[in-house]
C-alpha cells in the first residue's frame, strides 16, 4: 500500500500549476479577518475551490489511464500487484508476529497481575484473620473483665443488704424491748396504785366500821356506802390500768412482729438480688 501512495503522489506532481486554482484569499477577505469578522461565503468558496481540484486530479489520473490502453494497464496492474504483493506479506508477517508479542506480552501481563492480586488478596486475608483474632481476643477478656466487676458489685451489694437487714433486726429487737419495759413499769405503776388506792379503802373501811360503833345507824351506813363507793372506783381504776396495759403490750408486740417480718422480707430481697445474673 506504501507503494501505490507514492506512485498516486507522483502522478498528483505531474499536474501542471497553471491548472490549480489558488486558495488564498482576497485582500478584502484579509482585512476582514484582521478585523475579526468572518467573511460571507469564505468557508463554501474553499470548499468549493477544493473539490475542484480534487475533481481536476481525478479527470486527470482518468486521462492518464486512458492513454495507457487496457493491455498496457493490465500489465501495468500486473507489475504493481507483484510489487505490492511481497511488501504487504511481509508486512502483515510482521504484524502478525507483533500481534503474536503482543498477546504473549500481555497474556504474561496479566499472569503477573493475577499472581500479584492472588497474593495480595492472602496477604490481606491474614492480616485480617489475625485482626479479627486480636479483636475477639480482647472482646473476651474485657468481658471476662466486665463480668469480674459485675460479680464484686453484687457480692458488695448482697454483703450490704445482709448489714442492713442485721441492722434492721437489732434495731427492732431493742424496740421491742423497749417497748416491753415500758409497759411493764406501767403495769407496775398501776398495781402500785391499785394496792395503795386499797390499803386507803381498807383504812377507811376500818374507819367507817370505828366510826358505826361510836356514831348510829345511819351514820354507819352512810360510812358505809362511802367506802363501797371508793373500793368500787379503785377496782374500776384498778381494772382500767390492767386493762391498758394490756392493750399497750399487745400493741407493742404486734409492732415489733412487724419489724422483725419487714428485716425478713429485706433480707430475701438481698438475697434474690445477689442470685440474679449480672
């Protein structure tokens, strides 16, 4: 092909200058376009300038081949196409040998890059593996260390609930005790009134029977009557402060029952929360 471009460039040389048409512009085209404005019809009359002399070269390659003659021009074809013929196979040997290094290069090519991302690739599958061992590695030991914590927590928490559920116990106990002598002073108190209040009755009594046997009948009963009336107060007294008593120690009783069951109840509670998982 190199070949029939230079013979085809040859024959354009033969062409005579008088037979080209000029395509350099006119002056006036010139100072439009110094002055930066585009002429009307430049473009179209190049082109048109251009295919003419297209058209003129091919007119004139047609009369070349004319005057050559049909035998001639078969010979002609003949003598080129041998010409050509070893040219283009050695140039298509060779471009199938290049095309042969080529594909060989780049079949190696892509070997090495295979081979380099393979080994990247387990490069970084180890990385990663060793990474995600480290990671799960400390994950436990900080859980190890979480669930450490956790259970000091709550053996500090149920030794806590155990003092207080102590505490609590102690401190009803001497409620209850207190309250117990309390109403047992009180209980004293009042038969020490009632047995005073009696001594005072029987005094009277004494006095009111000395009395009937100085006084008559009718003062005697009266006497009488006064000291019936004091004994009966000093029962109903008497009676009253038992029965107070009585009630306070029940009263007292039953608050410390209630105490003692509230330190229970606390203590179970300590308990079910130390037995709860972290």
């Amino acid at each position: 092909m190199s070949s029939l471009s230079c013979c085809i460039a040859d024959r354009r040389s033969l062409i005579s200058p008088a037979r080209i048409i000029s395509t350099r512009p006119t002056l006036r085209e010139e100072r439009k376009e110094k002055k930066g404005l585009q002429p009307f019809g430049l473009r179209r009359r190049r082109r048109r300038r251009w295919r003419s002399e297209e058209e003129m070269e091919e007119e004139e390659m047609e009369e070349e081949e004319m005057e050559d003659g049909g035998g001639g021009d078969g010979g002609g074809g003949a003598q080129i196409t041998e010409a050509i013929d070893p040219a283009a196979q050695a140039a298509a040997a060779a471009a199938a040998a290049a095309a042969v290094v080529t594909a060989a290069d780049a079949a190696a090519a892509a070997a090495t890059i295979a081979a380099n991302a393979a080994a990247v690739a387990a490069a970084t599958a180890a990385d990663v593996a060793t990474a995600s061992i480290a990671t799960i590695k400390a994950n436990a030991a900080a859980a190890a260390a979480t669930a450490a914590a956790a259970a000091i927590a709550a053996e500090e928490a149920a030794t806590a609930a155990a003092t207080a559920a102590a505490a609590a116990a102690a401190t009803a106990a001497t409620a209850q005790a207190t309250i117990f002598d309390k109403a047992a002073a009180a209980a004293s108190t009042t038969a020490t009134t009632a047995a005073t209040a009696a001594a005072a009755t029987a005094t009277t009594a004494a006095a009111a029977t000395a009395a009937t046997e100085t006084i008559d009948k009718a003062a005697a009963a009266t006497a009488a009557a006064a000291a019936t009336a004091v004994a009966t107060a000093a029962a109903a007294a008497a009676t009253a402060a038992a029965t107070a008593a009585a009630t306070l120690g029940a009263a007292a009783a039953k608050a410390a029952a209630t105490a003692v069951a509230a330190a229970e109840a606390a203590a179970i509670a300590a308990a079910a929360a130390a037995a709860a998982p972290p």
